[in-house]
C-alpha cells in the first residue's frame, strides 16, 4: 500500500495520513448487493489499483466465512487479506453474549485453516437494544461476560466496534457507555487482546437514517473523550458534506468526519465546534498542507493526523471503493 507513482506523489502527506487504510470494502452489501465471488474478485483489484493504499478491510457477515473456502486460491495471491466480520449480536445481554461465542467459534475455525492468508481482524455488531441506554455497572457487567467467551475460545486478537444508535436515550448514555469500554480496553494485554470501541450508521435508504451533525458530534466528543476508537459506516461515499436529490436530504461528508474527529483531539473542540465542522459544505475551506491538515482557521499537525487515525477515528465502511476515489478527484484531491 505504500507503493508510489508519479501521480500519487502529488498527493500531499497530509492527506496521506488522514486517508491511508480508510476504507473498509463492503461490497456484498446495499446498495451495491455484489455476489461474494464478485465483491471479492473486486477487492483483489483495488489491492493492486494506484489508490489501494486508501483500501483496509473487506467487510462481509460472520456466517459467511465458511463460503470464502470456495476462494481460496484468490486468497492465496498477495500479501494477506485482513477481514472485518459483522456478528450475530442479540436483542439481550444475554442472547448476545451466546452468539457471540458462537462467532468466536466460527472466526477461530476460520482463521486456523487459512494459513496466515487471511485473518479476521474485526468485528462490527451492533450494541444490544436492552443495554441501549444502560449505566456503566451494566455494560461493564456485559464487558466481563464478552472476555470470558474470548478467553474460552482461545481467540487471537479481536477488535470489537458496538453499533450505537444515535437516538437521544442512546446518546446521553454514551459517556456511560465509553466509560466502561475504557476500562475495558486498559485491562487488556499485549499483544493478544480485544480492543472495543463503537461504530455509528451516517446513512441510509431514508432521510432518518441520517444522523443529526448534533448527533454525530456527541459520538465523536464521547469517544475522543475516553479515548475509545469508533469507526463509521453508510452515506459516505462523498468526501464533502452535500444534498442529495434522491435521499431528499443533506448527507455526511468522511472529509468532514474524519478532519472533525482529528480537529476535536489536537484542539481540543467542545460539541458546538466539532458540529460546525461536520457542517461544513464548502470544499475549499479544508486545506491539506505538507505538514499539516487545516479547516479554516484550525489546524492539526501530520503526526496529530497519524495519531487520531491510529487512536481513534478508524475507518469507515463503502460499499464501493471507486465512489469516494471518484469524488476525491472532483475535488481535485486526487
């Protein structure tokens, strides 16, 4: 991914960093609706495309795992395919915590009969509704019952990303929510261990699958606050927040996401200020220097970008890689 040609030597180191390894492939998945031997034959092409060091993991569910044994000999090409799987979760604590040993399971079958030529390295599943506004015993109560089915399993590392909804009891519980995924996360040992942090849906087939930039300002000031990683998916396939005549509504921009979740660490921004940036509908006023990302009058420096990207705001699930690639170029970014 760190190959370099004559054209991607214009793209500054800031936008390197900022964009390096962002974009999880989820092309089994709407609106895309691939076939898994096309969604990953095309994955094995921008592996090797001018933008692939944009490219991190392909995104399929966990029950499918077992299908990839069909393409193997795809699999066997390269340097090794890092996958994100999406869990069963569960309505309850309870019903989560069983399917989630179950995935474990089926990640751990998976991953012993791949030689090292794939590996899973993340799951997605969404927070269980019961805990949806909980307190910080309870979550960290459901923490605990998650490490003793890894510990049995036997599970290499795993991240663990919990979908949040943005509703308003879902996000006044996130400070709770963080605070236990926290403590959580410092109990963990190197280098075998289970990282957890949170994922949040920007889009959608309607207009309220869109999160308010309120909304989505809260989830990244909760986890920049605890130090929790998050990462993204849907309605992000334009780097710059825009309306969109199908969808009827203003979408969210992963320039704006990711330049606001940069900016509210190394400056330290309070909600209203991260708000302003998601905000923001004028691709001119992100600048991306040398040694530095800037939106209008705040800037961060390229290793601040390094290390937000590495801390805390991850990478964000596409159905299709070309369109953000696309869009970036209208921007006259790539």
């Amino acid at each position: 991914m760190e190959s370099t040609s004559a054209s991607d030597s214009l793209i500054t180191p800031s936008l390197r960093t900022l964009l390096g390894d962002i974009v999880d492939y989820a092309g089994l998945f709407p609106p895309a609706d691939l076939s898994l031997q096309r969604a990953l034959q095309k994955y094995a092409e921008y592996r090797h495309e001018e933008e692939a060091w944009m490219l991190s993991r392909f995104v399929l569910p966990v029950h499918r795992l077992p299908d990839l044994s069909n393409h193997r000999g795809l699999l066997k090409r390269g340097r090794p395919y890092a996958l994100s799987v999406l869990g069963t979760g569960g309505a309850t604590a309870a019903s989560f915590v069983d399917a989630f040993e179950r995935d474990l399971d089926v990640i751990e079958t998976f991953d012993a009969g791949q030689q090292g030529q794939a590996q899973v390295e993340v799951m997605e599943v969404p927070l269980p509704q019961a805990l949806v506004g909980a307190d910080r015993a309870d979550y960290a109560e459901w923490l605990r019952a998650m490490d003793r089915r890894l510990v049995r399993t036997g599970t290499a590392k795993l991240d663990v990303f919990l979908e949040v909804p943005t509703t308003p009891q879902a996000t006044a519980a996130l400070p709770a929510l963080c605070a236990a995924l926290a403590t959580h996360n410092s109990r963990q040992a190197l280098p075998a261990r289970t990282i957890a942090g949170l994922k949040v849906r920007c889009g959608g087939g309607t207009p309220g699958d869109v999160p308010a930039a309120e909304d989505l300002a809260a989830f990244l000031v909760a986890c920049r606050d605890a130090g929790v990683p998050c990462k993204a998916t849907a309605g992000l396939h334009h780097p710059v927040r825009h309306y969109d005549d199908g969808l009827d509504t203003e979408m969210h921009g992963f320039l704006n996401l990711f330049v606001a979740a940069v900016l509210a660490a190394e400056c330290d921004l309070d909600r209203p200020e991260v708000v302003a940036i998601l905000r923001e509908d004028t691709p001119d006023n992100f600048r991306f220097l040398k040694e530095s990302i800037a939106w209008r009058d705040l800037s961060a420096s390229l290793e601040g970008v390094r290390h937000v990207r590495n801390t805390l705001a991850r990478s964000f699930g596409s159905c299709s890689f070309e369109e953000p690639i696309d869009h970036l170029r209208d921007h006259e970014l790539l």
